[in-house]
C-alpha cells in the first residue's frame, strides 16, 4: 500500500525537505526479523522543487548489538542480578554524593539497613532457590513501594539499604516502618509451601561528619539491636 500518513518517514521527507532516519524492523526471507536503519531523503526537481522521496535500506544489526551490549554493561555495573535493585557499588557511590550534598546545603539524608529474619533457616529448610525467591520478594516490596527520589538496594547477602531524600526522624521512622509492615504481611510461595517474611530493621539519619562506611556502621549496629530484641522490629537513633 502507498504511504499516505504524517507517520510514513516518506511523506515527513516530502513535506519536511529534511532527510528522515527510522529505525525499523523488516521479515527477512528466512523468517526473522532484521534491523535495519530506513534513510528517507526527497528528490528535488531543476526548480527546486519536491517532486518525490526515495528510501535506501541499510542493515542496522551491528549499531543495534551494539547499544544493547552498552546497556547492559551499565546494567551490569549497577544492578543486581538476583533482584533487579541497585547494588551496593551504586549505593555507596549515592550515599556519597548525598554526603556531600548534606554538608553543602544541609540536605536531610537517611539509611535503612535491614535484613531477613532467619534467613539461614530459610535457605537450610528450602534450599537457595527458596533464598533466591525469597529475596525476590523482598525486593519487589522495595520496588513498588519506594518513592522514586529515594534510592533501594541490596547491600550484600540478604541485607538491603535504601537511601531517604530530605529525611528527618519522624518521616524516616514512617517509611523503615512501612517496609517492616509491607514485608511482614508477605509471602513466599514455594514448593508447595508458603514462608513467612519479617525484617529487622536499623535506621538513621546522616550527620555531616558521617562517611558512606560510618552512616552504614552505624545503621547495621541498630539492626542488630533490633536482632537481639526478638526481631521484626526497627531500631533507631
């Protein structure tokens, strides 16, 4: 069919004057999709004038690969593969520049460090693929009930960090409860079986003087107050 629309990159070239580049993906004849990069480029008459377009087509499969190898290299160097979230080289790299951006402009800053309670059970009773699932679970919780200015990640194991933007007590002591609540109403669904989540939690908010290793050093001997205390709790100062 002859191309009509504003959408068609022929008709943009004709009425733009400009040469249109689309990406775009044609069956090739042995059945599979191939890349390629469209170029649209009008015909001008003697006067000047558009009379028409023309199209050539280029295989566009190395550019493609190659974007998707640099995306997923960058992918590769922040998140974590299990779970999705940041890990912990992107958490420290925030934490600090949020450091920084504290002492410079006072920015209010907090970390909730927490961890799986009896998580060595969970992984001894059900294997590591319920370990896996179950820090899974965890991490869908922080996705969706993260605010998009904060920053959630796996530190390590079976410990997660967030980083709270503008915190002051009362507001970090909500959120750390929140996700204490959140995941203790959560379920693991595996072989058969249904386990049961909760966290302990160690929360705190940043001082100038603090470091990424001082803030953390101090929110994970918080959390293992809350250990000691009977778990499922948050402890902060």
């Amino acid at each position: 069919p002859l191309c009509t629309t504003d959408y068609c990159p022929l008709v943009r070239a004709m009425k733009t004057g400009h040469i249109q580049n689309t990406e775009a993906f044609l069956r090739h004849k042995l059945g599979h999709r191939v890349p390629v990069m469209i170029r649209s480029m009008p015909i001008r008459n003697e006067k000047g004038e558009i009379v028409g377009a023309v199209e050539t087509f280029v295989d566009n499969s190395a550019n493609l690969t190659t974007r998707r190898t640099i995306e997923e290299l960058k992918n590769l160097a922040l998140l974590d593969p299990l779970t999705g979230l940041f890990n912990r080289r992107h958490l420290e790299t925030t934490m600090g520049v949020r450091l920084e951006e504290l002492r410079r402009y006072g920015t209010g800053l907090g970390a909730i460090l927490f961890d799986i309670d009896d998580f060595k059970h969970i992984n001894d009773s059900g294997g590591h693929d319920a370990g896996d699932e179950a820090l899974r679970v965890v991490a869908r919780n922080l996705t969706a009930n993260t605010r998009t200015v904060d920053t959630a990640g796996r530190w390590g194991g079976d410990e997660f960090l967030v980083l709270v933007e503008r915190a002051d007590p009362s507001a970090l002591q909500m959120i750390a409860d929140r996700y204490r609540l959140l995941i203790e109403h959560s379920r693991v669904q595996f072989g058969g079986a249904e386990i049961h989540l909760t966290i302990s939690i160690g929360a705190t908010i940043a001082q100038s003087s603090d470091t990424p290793e001082s803030l953390v050093r101090r929110a994970d001997s918080f959390m293992y107050e809350s250990k000691s205390a009977g778990r499922n709790r948050l402890t902060m100062r």
